[in-house]
C-alpha cells in the first residue's frame, strides 16, 4: 500500500507542476484522442501535428498520421491472426505529441491514470467507511505498454515517466544513444538502432568521400546531440577535423539559421556539412542557404532526420540537389498500401486527425469544414481522391518499424499468455495482474521473429534493433532535369560501409566537391600540421629519404634507395668492375700484351740460355724477374674480377711477387746460390708481412658507398691498409735506386747499371704519379682500380722493355755479337785474348792485372776501382773462357 500511495503521490506532484507551469492550457478532448477498446490496451504517442507555441501548431505532420495509421493497421492485423493472442482483442490509445517533449509528457500521464485505475481497491478505505471507487478517465482500460514516440527528445520524457509505473515503452524511431542506458532507462525498447551506429555510418561516408575537413550543424536536444557527439569522436579519431559546429536552438527563427549559414561560409574549404537535425530544421537550413545566394555550394550529409522525405524538399530541389542521406533500412509492409487507398474522411472516423491529414495531402477543403465566410479561393476536395502513388503518395519509412513495434507487444503478450494463463486461449487474471517491468524483461526483450516485409526484428540486451542503413544521394530523374527529383540508393551500412561514390551526383550538378583544409601531399612530401590537425603545409623528403608516415621522412639504409612514389626502398645493385667496362678492357689488353711480351722474352731467354749474353744476365735472378713481370701483369685481371674472398686473398700474395719486379739491383752476394737465397729472404719477408695482415685485417669483401645512391663491391681492404701494406715495395723501390745511381759508371761490360738506373727512375715516376691520381679520386672505384691496373703494368713493362730489351736485340738482331769472342753491349767492346793451353789468364784492366785464380769478387771490386779511373776496356785471357764470361759479366 505504501508502494502505491508513493507513486500517485509523485504522479500527483507531476501533474500539478505542469498545470501550475501552463503546460496543461487545455485537456484533450474526444477528437483529440483515439480510444479502441479491447482486452489488453497498447498506448501510442505520435507526432500528430507540428509544434507550435505552447501545445501544438497549426499544421498536420504527414509522416505521423502514417505511423499512427500504421499502429491501427497492425492491430487490425493482429486482431484477425487466429495464432496471436487468440481469444483476447488488443485496443489502443492513441495521443498526440505535437512534435513537443513537455507537451508529450503531459500526454502521457493519461497512461499513467489507466494503469492506475486497475489498483486493487481492497486495500483502501474510505472515513466514512464507503467503498473507495475510481475516478472514470477517457481510457479504453489499462495500458501494457506503449508505442512511440517518435523524437528522441519526446521518449526519453516519457521513458522517465514510464519507468516508475514498469511501463515498457518501444519506439519505432527514437535513436538517441542515451536511450540505450538500462540504468536510467530500465524498460525502454525500440525497433530502431541507437544513434552510435548511424553517426559512424556518417564517418564511413565523409572517408569515402575523400573529405577531411567538414561542418555540422545539429538540432538542440537529444537526437542531435548525443549523434553529433558521436560523429565527432569517431571523426577525430580518424582524422577528420570540424571545421564549425553549429546547433539549432529549439525556438530557432530565421535570422538564427540565416546566422549559421554565414558561419559556415567562413569556413570555404569545409565544403560538406553534416546534418544531424530534425526535418524542419534540415528545411529551414535549406531555405537559408537559399536566401544567402552562396556562390560555391555545400555538399549537405544528412542523417535520417533528412533521410528519404520528399516533402522536406519540395520547392528547393535546386539547393538540395546532390544531398547524400542515410536512412534506415526498410520495406514496404505489405497491404498497408492498400489499406491506405482505401482510407477516407466519412470511412475513416476512427482518426479524429485524419481530415486535417486528407486536406493537407491534397491542398483542398471538405465540404464539412467549409467557412462560413471567407475571401480567399477555396478548393473543394474531389471525392475521386485517393491515397495512391499517382496522388503524391509513398509509405513512410518508419511504417515497418511502427507495425514492428505492436507485433513485438503482440508476440511477447501471446507467449505470456501461454505461460501464464495456459492453453485456455482467454485472458486470465494472472496475466492480467502480471508485472510490467518483469513483462518486460522476460519476453518483450526475448523476442524475435521475421515482420511482414521479410526482415529480422529482435532487441539487443540493450534493447535496440538491428543496425542497418541506407545511403540516398538526391538527384535528379535524369541529366535534364526533366522529370524532377528523386533519392537514389548508392549504398548501404551493416556494421560496415558498402558505398558507390562513383554514383554520386554532387550540389549543383559539380563534378566533385573537396572538402579539405589543406590539398594532399604529392608522392615523395609530408605534412607539416599548422594549427588544426587538418591544416598543413607540404614539405618534400630529400631524395635519399622515404615517407614513413605522413607527416615522416626517413632516410633509406646504405645501398638502398626510395622508390619513385616514396613509399619504401629497394636494394641498389652492387657495382664492380665489368668486364664489358672501358675501365677494364683497356688494362686487360695491356696486361695480355705483357704476358705475350714476357712469355715471349722467357722462351727466347729459354732457347738461346746457353749464349753468352743469357748467361751473363745470370739465369736464376732471370727466371725471378721475369715471374714477378709475368705476377705483375696476371695482377690486373684479379684486380679487374668480381671481388670475392679467393680474389682478395690473390690480391694480397700478388702484390709480394711484384715487389720481386721492383728490386731488379743486384745485390752484393752475386752468386747465383746467393741471389736466389736474397730473393727469397726479401720474399719471405713480405709473405710473413701480408700474413699478419690478413690476421688483423681478415681478406673478404664488403659494400662500399661512396654516395648514397651508388653500391661498390670491393676487397675488404681500407684505403690506408692499402698504403701501408705498399711500403715494404717502396722501400725497396728506394733502395734499388740507390744502388742503381751508386753504380751508374761501371762499364756497361760487367753490369747493367745504366738500365737498371732508368727502370729505377721511370718505376718511382710511374708510382709517386700513382698516388695522389688513386688517392685522389676516391669516390671513383673504376678509376682507381684501372690506375691501380695501369700502374703495375707499366711497372712490369718498364722492367721488361729496360731490362731485357738489350739482350733480345742482341739475340735476334745481332746474334754475331752474341758469341764468346766478342760481346758489345751498349757501345762498349768487350775482347778476349787467349794464350797457349795451360797457362793461367790474366786481365789487364788499367794497370790492375789479375790472374785467373783470383776469385771474381775481387776482380769484381779491381773493376769497380778501375772504373772510378776512366779505363773502359779490360783484356782477359783464359783457359776456360766460358766460366770467366758467366762471372765477368755478373759484374
């Protein structure tokens, strides 16, 4: 009892409220309410007519009488179905919202006093012991639940109001996020889905389109509200920035949407502007837009407050032209059509509202409401008239889901009533008694089933519908312009965007409308923000660099470059030295030229090595020199090849053979045993030198990059080891040539001084101009390594052209003069007398007279101290004449 009293005391405190505020200026009378009794009783608010001041205003709603119509054609429908509820009739009660919160809530307490006046009265008492009666109320019996209403603004008045009595309440178009909120609204349902899908359905769009920087304008309240709120996060996140927001007070008049438009004018790169408005608000907007005479117009994305109304629209066609919409998806309810055609004002007494309809559809005047005097032309309606496509008439899009909602009450009333009341097939005091709110939650929220039109209806925990939409793009029937406009079907939203832009038709017939702050960067540049995360300017990577993000460079790794879009790197080839290369076949053919030259001198040193002038240029320092000419001239292709391990490690050894070349002095132990031992000494050296080398510096190859765009495939060799590993062959370079000009006036007879100086000269020419040229043009591989090639090769040839010339001209051109008797080399004479057999030969060499048995170093050094003399010519007589040329000439 306490329970009770406590909610017709707050019921009571309601009322007085909104009467004492002026809410309440009249009562709803007989032709403003619809009263269908029956067993059970279903409430209906709809937006009947439009808001006015205070109640309503003076205009009827079109899409309203459709749902409120729709709500009676289910129930007519229901009533026949001999599978629902059989045995027991559903009646309505249906108000008006008058498009309006306040006025809705007013309404809504008359549901409240029909649930009441089913109390149990026992419980009461009245003083003078009488017993406690009901006060009658234009009711048609106690509510179950009630459909509607319409704005989301009008439910969630209604949905608090509700709640305390367990009134279930399902809407048939309120989508406002807040009503999805169990905790505050505990026995709300609708056949709709919740805002948060269709303002990401509005995201999905605006990224489809390629727009980053839009507007928005939403209506005050609930709808446009929490939808805009939501757009604007899921747009933030992905990167689409609002360049206005713009909200429409309720009490709006012209100068207020004429003040938004200039607004939104300031913003000329936001293009496309959101609406998430209510209808009259989407038409005021586009009658401002209309008088503002914008020279660039905007591309308007509207949610399903616009949607598919082709009364919003009519008579400014031309501003809302290429308008993109979504819409909720639906179908055509079967029959209702025809259930519409049949509707007229003397048949159609049920609907107190239905003459204000009829009137309004058609422009004209029943006779029954004609005025009794009036100036204006009246136009009297036909009784031809009909509700058919060929009249101007369409089924609303929330009819399906209005006819939806009463089969939701329906099935979930017809299960309870199998639970409850069993298979009597009548209505039982139980069900009857039953709690709303556990009526609720137990089967309305159960239920599922397919409608009328073919589609899924059932309610989420939250009790929202399914989510799915459909994007309109307002067009033009034709390019002409001919037959008028219509809303075309480009795509559609089920939890992801399936869009056409390529269907679009944009405002004003353009061929594109860009909606960005700034243009987007070409390939190979980034973003630098300016102020809004969609503002910025463009700013180039360097050419070595790739874009990594968009507001990134990033340099490529050594031996890679950037694509040409910018996008990532690939590996650069790794260059050497090809063979086909200009750099290679010049020193490749002058090295083979060198191996033909010096195999060439080998075999005629080989053939004639018995003669004397073989045999004077002592034959084992021969085979020396001309294998490390030979290693010199081989050297070039290893240097030339695709560097590898093997290669590299050749390299190395190569080098110590070709020092072999470059100490051509004859050293001071000139036996042959001594010469090979010295040789091998100064080899052995260099062997153990490349040796320790290869340990600190291991041979292989690496990458080198002399600029950013170029990949050399060389020997792991730095350019300082290089120099380093060639100063043991300088030093020696160096000493040779000390020699060579210490002996430079010995007589050509007895040595080779003169061209060992001048292979000695030309040798340091060739290498202290090798330097500065391979040191020198370092970022140039090709020309270091050709100079490197060049260099050996003219080293080698130096020696072999300076050395061995002479002898192969007396070889081949004088072979007269290359006999035991007489051996001119250079222009001096060398004679040989002989005395009888037995006696012991003496040289006669400027008073300095040595007898055979003298051994040949110290004849060697009379030589060199006769030569400081002048004296040029030294006589020799012999016993065994061929040992005295051998050790003479080694001289």
């Amino acid at each position: 009892m306490i329970k009770y009293w406590t909610l017709i005391q707050i019921l009571l405190n309601i009322f007085l409220s909104f009467k004492n505020s002026g809410v309440l200026s009249k009562q709803p009378s007989g032709r403003e309410t619809i009263l269908i009794p029956g067993d059970l009783v279903l409430g209906g608010l709809f937006p009947i007519h439009e808001k006015g001041g205070v109640t309503c205003g003076p205009r009827i709603y079109n899409r309203g009488v459709q749902r409120l119509e729709a709500m009676l054609f289910a129930i007519d429908q229901i009533n026949r179905d001999k599978n629902i509820l059989p045995g027991i009739s559903l009646g309505v009660h249906i108000l008006d919202t008058c498009s309006r919160d306040t006025y809705a809530l007013n309404q809504s307490l008359h549901f409240v006093r029909a649930s009441l006046s089913n109390l149990d009265i026992s419980i009461l008492e009245c003083t003078d012991g009488s017993t406690p009666r009901v006060r009658k109320t234009a009711s048609a019996g106690p509510i179950f639940g009630v459909i509607g209403g319409s704005y989301s603004s009008v439910s969630l008045q209604v949905a608090n109001l509700l709640r305390l009595f367990h009134i279930p309440q399902i809407s048939p178009a309120s989508t406002a996020k807040a009503l999805s909120d169990k905790t505050r609204f505990d026995y709300f349902a609708r056949t709709v889905p919740p805002d948060t899908y269709q303002s990401i359905a509005l995201v999905d769009v605006v990224k489809s389109a390629n727009w980053s920087y839009v507007s928005t304008v939403y209506s005050e309240g609930s709808y446009g509200e929490y939808g805009i709120e939501v757009f604007t996060r899921e747009a933030t996140e992905r990167n689409v920035c609002i360049a206005a927001a713009e909200k429409v007070p309720s009490s709006a008049d012209d100068k207020v949407f004429d003040s938004i438009i200039q607004k939104l004018s300031k913003k000329p790169n936001a293009r496309a502007v959101v609406l998430f408005t209510r209808a009259e608000d989407a038409r005021r907007i586009l009658e401002a837009s209309r008088r503002s005479n914008l020279t660039q117009p905007f591309q308007w994305i509207a949610s399903d407050g616009w949607g598919r109304q082709n009364k919003l629209v009519e008579g400014l066609e031309d501003e809302a032209e290429g308008a993109i919409t979504v819409e909720l998806q639906s179908k055509n309810i079967p029959g209702f059509d025809e259930y519409m055609a049949n509707l007229r004002p003397d048949t159609n007494r049920r609907n107190p509202w239905f003459s204000e309809y009829w009137e309004e559809v058609f422009s004209c005047t029943l006779k029954e409401n004609f005025p009794l005097t009036t100036n204006k032309t009246i136009t009297v309606c036909s009784s031809r008239l009909k509700l058919t496509s060929s009249s101007g008439y369409e089924q609303e899009s929330k009819v399906q889901f209005v006819v939806d909602a009463v089969y939701a009450f329906a099935i979930a009333l017809d299960n309870l009533q199998r639970d409850i009341c069993g298979k009597s097939g009548a209505l039982c005091q139980a069900m009857i008694d039953y709690d709303k709110g556990l009526f609720y939650k137990k089967y309305l929220l159960d239920v599922s089933f397919t409608d009328l039109a073919g589609s899924e209806v059932q309610f989420d925990k939250h009790g929202d519908g399914l989510a799915r939409y459909e994007i309109l793009n307002f067009r033009k029937t034709n390019q002409s312009g001919t037959n008028g406009y219509y809303y075309n079907v480009v795509g559609k939203w089920h939890n992801k965007l399936d869009f056409h832009t390529d269907q679009l038709v944009w405002a004003k017939g353009a061929d594109n409308i860009p909606s960005q702050c700034s243009l987007p960067c070409e390939p190979g540049m980034i973003r630098k923000q300016q102020g809004d995360t969609c503002c910025w300017v463009c700013d180039r990577c360097e050419e070595y660099e790739y874009v990594y993000d968009e507001n990134t460079c990033k340099s490529c790794e050594p031996g890679h470059w950037p694509h040409s879009d910018k996008r990532g790197c690939y590996a650069l080839p790794v260059n050497h030295i090809r063979w086909s290369s200009a750099f290679a076949i010049g020193p490749a053919i002058i090295s083979c030229l060198g191996i033909i030259v010096t195999m060439a001198v080998a075999g005629l040193m080989f053939y004639h090595k018995n003669t004397p002038v073989v045999r004077a240029s002592g034959r084992e320092l021969t085979i020396i020199l001309l294998a490390g000419v030979l290693v010199c001239y081989l050297n070039t292709f290893l240097l030339l090849a695709r560097p590898t391990t093997v290669t590299c490690v050749l390299q190395r050894i190569a080098r110590i053979f070709d020092s072999a070349s470059k100490s051509a002095v004859r050293p001071s132990y000139i036996s042959p045993t001594s010469q090979v031992c010295i040789a091998s000494a100064l080899i052995a050296f260099q062997v153990v030198l490349t040796l320790v080398w290869m340990i600190v510096e291991p041979p292989g190859t690496r990458h080198y990059y002399p600029n950013r765009r170029e990949v050399i495939l060389k020997c792991n060799i730095q350019d300082m080891s290089f120099l380093f590993s060639q100063l043991y062959n300088a030093f020696l370079i160096l000493v040779s040539t000390i020699y060579a000009v210490k002996t430079r006036k010995i007589p050509e007879n007895f040595n080779e001084s003169k061209f060992i100086g001048f292979t000695m000269y030309t040798t340091c020419i060739i290498w202290l101009a090798f330097v500065p040229i391979y040191f020198g043009t370092g970022n140039s591989h090709d020309i270091q390594i050709t100079t490197l090639c060049v260099a050996i090769s003219l080293s080698a040839s130096v020696t072999l052209v300076c050395l061995y010339s002479p002898k192969v001209y007396i070889i081949v051109f004088q072979p007269d003069k290359n006999i035991r008797g007489k051996v001119t080399m250079g222009g001096s004479t060398f004679k040989k007398q002989s005395s009888s057999a037995g006696t012991s030969s003496v040289a006669k060499y400027g008073g300095c007279e040595m007898s055979s048995e003298h051994v040949p170093l110290r004849s060697a050094l009379c030589a060199v101290v006769q030569t400081s003399m002048g004296v040029t010519e030294i006589s020799i007589a012999s016993n065994n004449s061929n040992q005295n040329d051998e050790q003479v000439a080694q001289l």
